[in-house]
C-alpha cells in the first residue's frame, strides 16, 4: 500500500480561537474560515489530523484526562462541517512544568516534528506531500522539520519572529479558508502537471 498526502492542523489560534489552557468543550470555538477549509479538505478527501502542544498538562494547570473531553469535541466539530478527524496527537511535555512524568524534555513538542512523524507511521502518511497549517513560526518549524509544506496563519499570534530557514512557511495566509483555497491550488497544479507528462 502506497502512502497519501494529508493535512495536519494546528489547534488554538488555527483551528479554533486562541483560548489559553482551555479543555472546557463548550468554549471551543472554530476560528475564522475554518469551518469553510473543512469543508474544501473534505472534497480534497484528505486525512485531517490536530497536531497540538498541551503543555497545561506538565504545568499542572489542567489534568491529560480533560483532553478527552476535547477530542470528542472536535470530532462533534469537523463533523458537524461535514469533515472528518482522523486523528489528534497530544503533547503533554515541558521541561519547566511541574507534574510528573510530563515535565520533561521530548521530541514532540512543537517546533519539534515527532507528532507529525508519528501521525506519518501510524497512518501511511507520505510527509513531502501533505502540509502543515499553524499560527506561529514553531508550527512552521515543526513541519518544515518533518518535511512538509507549511502555510503560516498570520493573524497576530506570532509575537517573537525569530527567523530562521526552518521558520520560513511556504504560504503565508490570512486565514483558514485563504489557506485551504492555496492548498487545493497547488493540488490542483500538481494533477494538471502530471496530466500533461502523460
């Protein structure tokens, strides 16, 4: 079986509005043109999978239980878009936290890709072909890491802009729907040119 492209999402500040430390479902909001780039990743017949730092876990502000609260949140979420999850990958680690065993240093907290190259194993992902969409530099990194293409969300929440080819995002957008729009064109490229090298 031959592998396929997917599309990893970033959650608070991309997916959903940026809430800190929140695991409470009813306060998970979809953030602006996300619910229409489900819609297009729906048609585009990907795998859609939350790639997403908890560090709340490590630093006592929230036990990793809560995050199945969440995750059965954002299934009711893309479905009700029509969309599927096909999975979330957690990252409960900080180093600086407080709880164990999550306080300590790993390698899949984001700009780290292990969640991704996890995500990758797990489902046949084909990584070069799938991309990543976050709202800050370490997403970008992260992917850029794992070697996807990555698109920046460039609505505020990068505050730092510490450079670097890694933290370069392929596509920068201004929100989910523009993102999802420059996915399905460079999909849409890539089906025209190997039409014509038949």
């Amino acid at each position: 079986m031959t592998g396929a492209a997917a599309i990893f999402l970033d959650k608070d500040g991309t997916l959903l509005d940026d809430v800190p430390y929140n695991v409470d479902p009813d306060a998970m909001r979809l953030a602006p043109g996300a619910r229409e780039a489900l819609s297009i990743f729906s048609a585009l017949a990907l795998p859609i999978f939350v790639i997403s730092n908890q560090s709340g876990v490590a630093r006592g502000r929230f036990p990793i239980e809560s995050l199945n609260g969440v995750e059965a949140k954002l299934h009711e979420l893309f479905a009700k878009c029509g969309a599927t999850l096909s999975a979330v990958y957690w990252c409960p680690h900080d180093a600086e936290g407080t709880v164990e065993p999550f306080n300590h240093e790993c390698d899949c907290r984001k700009p780290m890709p292990g969640m991704l190259l996890r995500a990758a194993r797990e489902h046949d992902v084909v990584l070069a072909d799938s991309w990543f969409i976050g709202d800050i530099l370490d997403d970008i990194e992260a992917g850029r890491r794992a070697r996807c293409r990555t698109i920046l969300i460039d609505n505020g929440n990068e505050t730092v802009w510490r450079g670097g080819a890694l933290r370069e995002p392929h596509v920068v957008a201004t929100d989910m729907f523009r993102a999802a729009l420059s996915i399905r064109d460079a999909m849409d490229k890539r089906v025209s040119a190997r039409e014509i090298a038949r």
